[in-house]
C-alpha cells in the first residue's frame, strides 16, 4: 500500500516523549514493503533515495498496531501506530475507507 498520509510524532523508541519542536504534523508519501513503513517526501523518494535514507525514514510494523485515535478529536481518520520498540505516531488519512485500508494493511502484513 502507499499513499500521502500525515504523520505526527507522539513517542520515540522506548516510550520516550517525542521533544516539543518534533511533534508537529508533516505530510509524507508512505510505502508499505517487508514489513517496514517507508515514509518519503513524495512519489519519487524511494527511486531517488540511497538505502541509508530508506532505513532512516522507516517504521518497523512488525508486531506494530494501528487503532483507530478515536480519543484524538482535532483531525478526522487518524490512527495511531504502536511499534514494537514503544514508539507511537498518529497517522492522518483522507477519509474512513483510506483509514480502514491503513489499519488493514499494517496489522495484516
Ligand atoms: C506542535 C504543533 C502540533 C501540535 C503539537 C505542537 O508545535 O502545533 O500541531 O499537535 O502539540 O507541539 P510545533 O509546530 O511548534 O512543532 P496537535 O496538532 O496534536 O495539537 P503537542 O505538543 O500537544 O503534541
């Protein structure tokens, strides 16, 4: 699966509260591959981008969960990931299909 997604960061790896100045919404374009969610700047990152950017701007899913945040009220179809080194990101997607599809994706892989 892939797709333009905004990302928020809430907690880094080992639960640790993600600094004030790295929690702001930034819009990227997500890739589903290996069990890993790459996140790019758009379309053509992964083609242009070097091994060592891809393994930076990835997200293990294995043993992630993706639930709807239905406690975060700001924005609509956001969900939140759980990694399994206790990161946590809220996804916002464009509607409740493309969150269903997101969800789906990162728990069925
Ligand atoms: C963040 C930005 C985010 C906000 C976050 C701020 O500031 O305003 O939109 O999250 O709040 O820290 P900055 O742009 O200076 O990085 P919300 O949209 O969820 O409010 P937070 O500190 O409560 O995570």
């Amino acid at each position: 699966k892939k797709g333009y997604v905004m990302r928020k960061c809430c907690y880094d790896s080992n639960a640790k509260r993600t600094p004030f100045h790295k929690r702001s919404w930034k819009m990227f374009y997500c890739t589903v591959r290996d069990l890993v969610l790459y996140l790019h700047k758009d379309e053509n990152g992964f083609r242009k981008s070097q091994m060592s950017d891809n393994l930076h701007n990835a997200i293990r899913i294995h043993h992630a969960l993706a639930t709807k945040a239905t406690d975060y009220t700001k924005k609509q179809f956001v969900f939140r990931l759980q990694t399994a080194d206790q990161a946590e990101y809220l996804f916002q997607t464009s509607d409740s299909k493309e969150l269903q599809s997101w969800i789906e994706t990162i728990n069925f892989v």
